[in-house]
C-alpha cells in the first residue's frame, strides 16, 4: 500500500458578515438546488473566472483596442441566435468613453476597428443598433 497522500474535499466553515442568507436561500430554492450547491457554484465560478485571467486569448495587438474588447466581452449578454452574444451601442459606448475617448468617438476609434478585425460585427435593427461580440477564443501556440 502506497504512503501517498490523497487530497480530500475541504469542509469549510464560517461565520457570514454582512451576508444576505436569506436572499442566497431564495436564489438557491428559484434554481431548485440547495444552499451548500449554489455555494459550490458560485466558488467554482469565481476559481475559473481567475483561472481564465491566466489564460492567453487571441485579442487585438492594440492595448486600447484589446481592452475594449474584452470590456464589450463582459458586456455582452444577450444571446442572439446564431451569432452569439450582443450588447446595445449606447451601453458599449457608455462604456468605453472616458476622458481621452468622446462617447461619439467610440464607434469610430474603437467599435469599427474592431469589426475590420473580426472581433465584433453591427447590426443595426429597426428600434437600436446591436453590436454582436465575438466570444474569447484561446490564442493558438506555434509551440509544437
């Protein structure tokens, strides 16, 4: 028999602060699940949320233009059939201007470079314009 050791399951245990429980008691009892699964959930959603920041993703080689993209990324959730994930203009461009960057230069300097690079598309519909993101893609290592 091998004198290995075999990581078991934690048990945690702690007191909440400033915590809701009844309101965390209610999400989990609409979801059907009990209050000790939505807590392993919501752990395991937070360990790959951090687990994905160490991932390397294909996103564009311009600092600002990467870092819009990964903001309308976050943005993005309104599933659009086929196409993925979309969020209005006026919440993208509420989003990405600051000081530097005028709210009605958002499409030109960062919106529309990013659709002549494939990260996002415009589809203008009849009551407001969408701007469909395209998901984060693994960047592909040449290391074979």
């Amino acid at each position: 028999m091998s004198n290995q050791l075999v990581e078991q399951p934690s048990r945690v245990s702690f007191e909440p602060k400033d915590a809701d429980i009844r309101a965390l008691d209610e999400i989990a009892e609409q979801e059907g699940i009990s209050r000790a699964e939505k807590l392993r959930q919501l752990i395991s959603e937070e360990v790959q949320r951090h687990q994905d920041d160490d991932q390397s993703y294909a996103v564009p080689d311009d600092e600002e233009l990467a870092s819009a993209y990964r903001t309308l990324v976050d943005l993005a959730e309104e599933v659009f059939d086929g196409a993925g994930l979309r969020v209005t203009r006026e919440r993208a461009r509420n989003e990405l201007y600051h000081n530097d960057m005028p709210k009605d230069a958002v499409m030109s300097e960062l919106i529309g470079p990013l659709r002549d690079r494939g990260y996002v598309d415009i589809d203008p519909a009849m009551s407001r314009v969408w701007i469909t993101v395209r998901p984060l893609t693994p960047e592909v290592s040449e290391d074979v």
